[in-house]
C-alpha cells in the first residue's frame, strides 16, 4: 500500500473516532439540565453552565485523539474495549442525572466512569504515552464531576 492511501485510511480512522466518541454526549440531549436541576442546592463552587459546552468539546476530541493513537498501534485489543465501556458509561451518567433525577444512582454511575476511566488511561499509557496523558484531563474533570455529583447528592437528600 501506498504512503498516501494509508494516512487516509489513518485520517478516516481519526474521523471514525471523533465521531464515536461525540456520541458519548447525545445521551444528554435527551436529558438537559433544565428545571429540575435549576432548583437544586448547588455548592458555591459549583461552575457556571456555560463552562460544561467547551470543556468536555475538548475532552472528547483529546479521548477521541488517544483512541486513535492506540488503535493505530495495538488495534482493536483490551485497551479499545476499556475505552468503548467508560464511552458506555460516560453516557450513561447523564439520563440517570438528569432525566431519572437519581443523583445517588448517578454518583454509583460517575464512580464505575471514573475506575473504568483509569482503567483506560492505564491501559493507554502501555501502548502510548501519548495517548495515555490525553486521558489525564478527562480523568481529572470526572474526579471533580465525581465530587460535585457527591455533593449534590449530600445537599439534596430524598
């Protein structure tokens, strides 16, 4: 094969990734924050609505990129399966968030994201340094979901 035809087939790939992974967040379309969450008791700390939009816009891109990384160089093995299950769960959390409303349920749900996140990062970093420090943004954003979803749970009881 040719050196031409393979970086096309490299950047099809790319593309194949990026738009697995985007598929992560339509879960959420279903479920938007709206009013319920509105009258939720939030933490000081809690951030603005805006911030959600571009943060995880360029963690998927950075999870999709490492995907990709590994794929190119191991294929379609253990890591992949790691990263297509925290994909699963990472869409899991947001209608049991916000459309069921069980914010204890969500917080068992962001805790299995977050191990099967590491899991993933782990597994990523054997293949490809890389691809494994572009999971560390990811993970540290679910570590402070995790947080906040906890403390959501702690100051809405019932």
């Amino acid at each position: 094969m040719n050196q031409r035809l393979l970086s096309a087939r490299s950047l099809l790939a790319l593309a194949g990734f990026v738009v697995a992974t985007f598929c992560a967040p339509f879960a959420g379309m279903i479920a938007p924050p709206g009013a319920w969450y509105a009258t939720l008791a939030k933490p000081e700390w809690n951030p603005p609505s805006w911030i959600f939009g571009p943060v995880w816009t360029a963690l998927y891109l950075m999870m999709a990129i490492a995907a990709w990384l590994v794929w190119k160089r191991d294929g379609w093995r253990r890591p992949m399966w790691f990263y297509s299950g925290q994909l699963l769960l990472n869409a899991a959390w947001t209608p049991v968030f916000f459309a069921a409303h069980q914010i204890g349920l969500a917080l068992i749900v962001i805790t299995a994201l977050w191990l099967a996140i590491l899991c993933t990062l782990l597994a990523f970093l054997r293949i490809s340094k890389p691809a494994g420090w572009l999971m560390v943004p990811y993970l540290a954003w679910v570590s402070f979901a995790a947080f906040l979803n906890y403390t959501l749970w702690r100051m809405n009881p019932g």
